[in-house]
C-alpha cells in the first residue's frame, strides 16, 4: 500500500509535466495544423536558458524561468514568422519536412552552443523531501506541479476569457469564417506558434533542475508529447491534460508493479490501446470533420 | 624543448620512443566515443584523455619520427552511429588502428566491422564479457571486465559497515548494465550476500521514480548502480526523493561528478568503482604518470572529475602507440600482431595483454586495478 501511494503521488508529480508538454504541442496542431517537430527542441531551449541564466549568469532562479519562458515564446515566434508563415499554402508534408529540418537545427546549435555534457541546474530548493506518512517528494518537484497547474488554468482563462482566446477558438475551429468575421488569422497563428512554444520552453525550464539539462534531452520528451496528444486526442486542449496524468500513471504503475524494463513501453500498449478503441482520442466526443 | 613534465610523461610511458623531427604524414589514430546522447559525459572525458596523450606525445616526438593524428567520430550514444563512424574512420580516413566505443553495446555492434576491415581495436570502456570471449582477435581491452571488477570489488567487502547482507541491482537496461548486475550477483554470492531484485532503466531514462519506488520496498541494504554519469546523478538525486535510507554502490568506472558542485544532503554517502581515483594520483600504482596526466588535463581547465574516466582515453593512446612503434610500421595487421607484446606502465598501472576466448580466435585482455570511492556532502574520500 505504501508503495502504491508513493507510485501515485510520483505519478501525479509525473503526469502533471507531461500535461504542460502535451499541451502546447496540440495546440499548434488545433490551431495551425502544424506538427510541431520541434517541440522537444523548444523545450530543451527552455532548459539550457535556465541552465545560462541561473548558473553562468547567477539570476535569481524565480526570474530565470520567467525569462526562458518569454526567450521561448520569442523563438517560437520567430519560427512561425521565418518558416511556418511562407509556407502557410504549402502542403502538411512540407510543412511537417521544414519542422524535422528545424528541430536539427535547433538540436545542434544547442550541441554546438552548450556542448555534450549535461548540467545540473542549481535550485533555491532543499535537497531533503518533504515527507507525508509513507510517501515523500521533493519541494522542488511540488513547485513544478504547482506552476505547471497554474500555468495550464493560465492558458485556460487565456483561451476562454480573453478576445485573443476567442480569436484562437475561431481559427481553431474555421479559419476561413474567423478571417471573414475580421480575425488577424496570421497573427493568431505567430501568436498561437509563441504559446505553443513558451510553454515547451516553461516545462523545459521547470524539468532542466528536477532532471539535468543535455543536448538530447527533447527526443525523448519529444516522442513523449505526441504519445499524449495522441491519447488525449489531436488538437483537443483537455484531453492533452488527461493524456499527460494517463500516461505519467501508466508508466509509474506499470514499471514500480509489473516491469521497470518495460516501463516506456506500458505508455505505448496504452496508445495502441485508445487507438484501437478509441481512435479519436480519450477526450474527444466525435471525430472531427473537415 | 620538452619541458620537464612532458619529458617525465614520454619518459615513463614509451621509453623508446623517437625524439625526431617530423618527417612525414601524421600516424592517424580513429577513435569513436559518444560525444553527443545519453552517456555524453562519459565520452567526452575519454575523448579529452586521449587528446592530451596525442598533444603529450607529439611533444616528445611523436612515433616512428611522425607526428600523431587522432581523429574523433561521434557516435551518438547509438550502436548504429557507432558502425557509421567506424566505416568513415575506415574507409574515408585510412586508420589502421582503432579506439573504442565507450559502452558494451556499441563495441559489440562494432566488432563485426573489426572482423571484416581487419583493423584492431583497443577498447578502453566497455566492460561485457563477451567483447573478449567471442572470438574476435581484433579486439583488445585494456578496461576490466564486469567479472574482473566483481570479483576485485569482492575482495574489499570487508571494508563496508555495516556489513553488506543483500544487495539489489539497478542498471540500465543494455549489456553493460544487465552484464554487471550477472557479473556482481555471481561475485557477491560467492562471498555469501543474498541477491534481491534488479531493476532496469532505458539509457534516456530521466525519471527513475517507478524503479526507485520499487527497489524502497527490497529489505536489500545495497543497492549496486551501474549506468553512465547522467543516470547516476539522476538515480543518487532521486533515492533522496524517496527516501530510500540504502547504500549505494556505482560500477563501471564512471563518476557523478556534478554531485560534488551540488552535492547530496548531509547523511548520503555513496560508494564509487572506479580505476583512477584523482584525488589521490599518489595512490595510483605510477603516482608519477597519473600525476602527469592529471597536471596536463588540469591545464586544459577541464572538469576536474572528468579525469575519472580521461585516463581511459590517455591509456588506450599510450597502448596504441607503443603498438606502432613495436611493429615499425602503421599499417593494420603489424599493430594487432604488436598489441601482444605492449608492455606499458599507464595511469591505471601496467598493460599488457593476455588471452581470452576460443583458440585461434583470441581477443586480448588487461588485467586493471580498482580502486572504491566515497563521496560524502560533495568531498571525496578512498575506502
């Protein structure tokens, strides 16, 4: 029992990181039809500028995660105004080739940049856990939830409350009706491509110090970001943060009680599983159409 | 002029060696090491001790009266990168001798290419038993296999208290990590420590939660690590999380050293296999040479750590070039047949090579020293 409680909150821990990544991944997709190959990279971006700011440039590491969250942003901005706005009539292959193209850019201008050696990002955080009856977790990594949480009702009440989000909705769901309605769709797509990318770049940035900051490290984060967008249902915000606990839970359970050596793998059996069942998604109601 | 260090190094490690001026092309010498991936850390170190022993002989004149040329491929953490580097270090670049590929995986996934180009190559990491069993006589290993270092670790059982009763294992999941959890388990038996469980880890793993949370429930007092450096960062870090209260022991000669920039809280002591310990160069059986090539990677203003595994790569060079100058000639087939008569001093102690595997088919085999490491709230300490 003990152990399946610590499996739980490890897994929540877990899961509440995956929702922060799958998230902006999907909305690029929802919102663009762009699959964003560079969405790892963009997060191992976010790390590295934690990593230059806290400890080669000693900012206070509060103020370190707010600016590699807006250099994020301003990146991602940048990448839909270089690559993604020419192509805007280009086919989703092409589109999906110059994303691939990116991402090895970025990945070796990070190489180039920062070298092979991972970093470990100092923290204003204690060491010891904070203990809970039979199970214990880092404050660090319960500030990471925290923000992460915060960060995602953020980008609800952005997309639900403000005239931007309502923009991004309508773009979302007809981008010929929204321009008409008057909607800047090229802008919303620059600034739907810099939230999408920030919050890469927040979740990289938030997970460098709790992990360790490496050139490599967006593969396999990436691969994991499609795994939940794709469990949660393409383009669907929500299912993004049932599809980031879903697999945090999967894979803690399934490594701590079956086998730690297919503990990636019980992520995967779960996607193969909604998609044979579930093709649309956990979350969504219907496919879309169109 | 060479200066007194340099001459000390050349002096002590080649005693033969040329002292001419260049008179030809440089002696290439491939070397393949991850230096990008999951065990970067690791390969760039070995990488970096294998460029100050090429800079360190070229000082004192290189071999042959030619100069010495390393050329290093990346390969990637990834097996199919390493083939890839080892067929343009081949075929592009004309190397008649090899070093390589840090982890047993990408040295297995070579060896075949060893077999087909008919080059030898000296392997300075790897430590699955099968590298040398299998039948390749291109092979030579101057790291200790995972059955060497279990049964030298055995050996100094007696020094942990309290007493080591049962151990479990984590260890990434490739033939490195799954060769040392067999290799210790069978060692530690022996001595009468009951083997518990063993968990795995892919190599990209960061989040070891679930195989900690498991391993927390073992009534196991130790738990053996054997992974690359980020792993054992990531895996000493976490244990704190979840307060796993064991004794950790890290196998395979890598250090985590960002643990002592940001070391662990008070209380956590972990134990460390390695086969050079820099902290204490006057330990080491050629205080002289691994002082050496200590003063030399520190010129270099490279992570003092590293130097835990660089002499992997300053050894493996040293290794190779007394091979050239025994068989006179840079050229492939003359250097295997030399390897068998390299009898060094390196930073780890002597190199030499005996038998291993089928008749006719021998690899060779070093025998290397071991020496266990305590890292205690960031300071070292010899066990």
């Amino acid at each position: 029992m003990d152990q399946a409680l610590q499996h739980l909150v490890n897994g929540t821990v877990l899961g509440g990181t995956y929702a922060l990544l799958g998230i902006g991944l999907t909305l690029i997709f929802g919102v663009m039809r762009v699959v964003n190959f560079t969405h790892g990279e963009l997060y191992t971006f976010g790390a590295y500028m934690a990593y230059g700011l806290v400890a080669l440039l000693h900012v206070d590491f509060f103020l370190s995660l707010v600016l590699a969250t807006m250099l994020g942003l301003a990146l991602g901005a940048l990448i839909e105004l270089v690559l993604l706005r020419p192509m805007r009539k280009a086919d989703i292959d092409s589109v999906m080739l110059v994303m691939i193209g990116a991402a090895l850019v970025l990945q070796n201008a990070g190489l180039w940049a920062w070298g092979g050696v991972a970093k470990l990002v100092p923290t204003p955080f204690a060491g010891t856990p904070l203990v809970f009856g039979p199970v214990s977790v880092l404050p660090l990594r319960l500030f990471v939830l925290g923000v992460a949480a915060t960060l995602l009702l953020v980008f609800w009440l952005l997309l639900e409350r403000t005239r931007a989000g309502i923009a991004m909705r309508a773009t979302f769901q007809d981008a010929e009706t929204a321009s008409l309605m008057g909607v800047r769709v090229g802008w919303v797509h620059t600034a739907t491509f810099a939230i999408g990318s920030g919050l890469a770049a927040a979740a990289g940035a938030l997970l460098g110090p709790v992990f360790m900051v490496s050139p490599a490290m967006g593969d396999l984060v990436g691969l994991k970001a499609f795994a939940i967008v794709i469990l949660g249902g393409l383009g669907n915000l929500p299912g993004a943060v049932i599809g980031g606990f879903a697999l945090g839970y999967v894979e803690e359970f399934g490594g701590g009680f079956v086998s730690s050596e297919y503990r990636d793998a019980f992520g995967f059996l779960l996607i193969i599983l909604v998609l044979a069942i579930r093709p649309q998604g956990l979350v969504a109601l219907k496919e879309r159409v169109g | 002029m060479l200066n007194r260090r340099t001459a000390l190094l050349a002096g002590l490690a080649l005693p033969a060696l040329q002292r001419t001026a260049w008179a030809a092309d440089p002696i290439k010498i491939g070397m393949t090491q991850p230096l990008t991936g999951a065990v970067a850390a690791s390969g760039n170190y070995v990488a970096n001790g294998a460029k100050i022993a090429v800079e360190v002989l070229n000082r004192a004149g290189g071999v042959l009266g030619r100069p010495l040329e390393l050329i290093l491929e990346d390969n990637k953490s990834n097996p199919r990168e390493a083939v890839a580097a080892v067929d343009k270090l081949v075929l592009r670049d004309r190397v008649p001798v090899l070093i390589g590929a840090w982890s047993s995986t990408y040295t297995l996934a070579i060896m075949p290419k060893l077999l087909e180009y008919k080059v030898p190559m000296v392997v300075e990491t790897s430590s699955a038993s099968r590298i040398t069993t299998s039948g390749n006589p291109y092979v030579f290993r101057i790291a200790p296999t995972s059955a060497m270092e279990a049964v030298a670790f055995s050996t100094q059982l007696g020094k942990f208290t309290p007493a080591m009763r049962k151990v479990d294992f984590l260890s990434v999941n490739n033939d490195f990590g799954r060769g040392a959890a067999e290799k210790f388990s069978e060692a530690l038996a022996a001595k009468g420590v009951t083997i518990g469980r063993t968990e795995t880890m892919t190599p990209e793993a960061t989040d070891l939660s679930a195989q900690l949370a498991a391993l927390k429930q073992s009534d196991a007092d130790t738990i053996f690590l054997t992974t690359g450096v980020e792993q054992q960062t990531l895996a000493l870090r976490q244990a704190v999380e979840q307060r796993l209260g064991k004794r950790f022991v890290t196998t395979g000669g890598s250090f985590p050293d960002a643990l002592i920039a940001n070391p662990l809280p008070a209380g956590n002591t972990s134990f460390h296999i390695l086969f050079y310990a820099p902290w204490f160069p006057e330990r080491a059986p050629y205080p002289a040479i691994a002082e050496a090539y200590t003063a030399e990677w520190n010129k270099n203003n490279w992570e003092f750590a590293g130097l835990t595994e660089g002499f992997r790569g300053y050894d493996a060079v040293l290794t190779v070039v007394e091979a050239i100058r025994l068989a006179g000639k840079p050229e492939a087939e003359a250097i295997r047949e030399a390897l068998w008569k390299v009898d060094i001093h390196g930073v780890n102690g002597d190199i030499r090579f005996a038998k291993e595997g089928p008749a006719g088919q021998e690899s060779g085999q070093n025998q290397p020293n071991v020496a266990i490491v305590t890292l205690s709230e960031g300071k070292t300490g010899l066990l």
